[in-house]
C-alpha cells in the first residue's frame, strides 16, 4: 500500500508541473526577445480603425541613421491600390528600450506622422509602407520597411446598406 503522505497527488502534480512549464516558457519568450534583432523601423497606429475624413497617427521608432520614412498608403483588394503618400520623423531613443517592458506598459512613442483619411476612401482595410530615409529631403533612402494596418469605416453607418 503506498503512502499518501510521500506521493504528490496527481492533481497537485499536475499543477506544480503546469506552473513549471509556464515559468520555463516565460523565461525562454524573455530570452528570445532580447535577443531577436530590433527592427530598423517600426511603429504602431494611434487607434486600429478610423472613420472617413478622420485622422490617424503613426508613431514610428527607428535606429539611427533611419531619422525619416516615406509612407505609401494602399488599400487592400483584389490588387492592393496606392491612395496617398506622404513622409514622417522617426522617434530614436536615446536610452536603448526594453521591447517587454514596453509591450506591456505601453510605448509612449511621440507621434511622427498624420494622416488625413480623404471622405471619399472606400471602407475596407489598409496598410501603411513605411521606407526609412536619412535626410529631411527624403533623397538619401536606407531602405528599411515595416507596415502598419488600420481599417477605414463609414462616417454614416447603414446609410449605404441594402438591409431595412
């Protein structure tokens, strides 16, 4: 007969080893984001969908000599359609930035570009293609890319709908 004082039960068992895998994964997640490469641009919108003729920031991060990027605007479809341009400063810390610490604090990341949505854009979703610059003038680029999602909604929802 054995004794239940000396044997985990299975229940207990399990949950310690579920705790231990859950700190094992945690510490391995931390170690591959501080040693995954930053990307040379980055950036996130100041909210994910936007009404048409709103606004929406971008708050782009770079490492330097990446100070500038241009932005391209498609709307995604059957072919992705290019519906604005424009170019924005890039945020380059001075203190290097712990990636986990800012995910789950927030970035706080000045805003670099705004961009006016045109009234006359369809719904639907779009994307922003950021390419880094060096200079102001935009005639020295680096090449660096990264893009940035955002949807456009009506500004009179169910005015164009065929329910009644």
């Amino acid at each position: 007969m054995k004794d239940d004082n000396q044997q985990l039960p299975r229940r207990r068992f399990l949950l310690l080893t579920g705790v231990a895998l859950g700190a094992l994964s945690a510490v391995a997640r931390s170690a591959k984001a501080q040693t995954m490469p930053r990307a040379l641009i980055e950036g996130y919108c100041s909210a994910s969908s936007v009404v048409q003729g709103g606004s929406l920031d971008f708050h782009v991060r770079a490492v330097a000599p990446h100070a500038y990027y241009s932005v391209e605007v498609y709307r995604t479809g059957l072919t992705d359609q290019l519906v604005g341009t424009g170019f924005g400063k890039s945020f380059i810390p001075t203190v290097d930035q712990d990636d986990v610490t800012l995910a789950q604090r927030g970035c706080g990341w000045p805003v670099g570009y705004t961009l006016k949505i045109d009234p006359s854009w369809p719904t639907g979703l779009y994307y922003a293609r950021l390419t880094s610059y060096q200079d102001a003038a935009g005639t020295t680029p680096l090449g660096a890319m990264n893009s940035l999602s955002f949807v456009v909604r009506s500004a009179r929802p169910g005015v164009q709908s065929s329910i009644r």
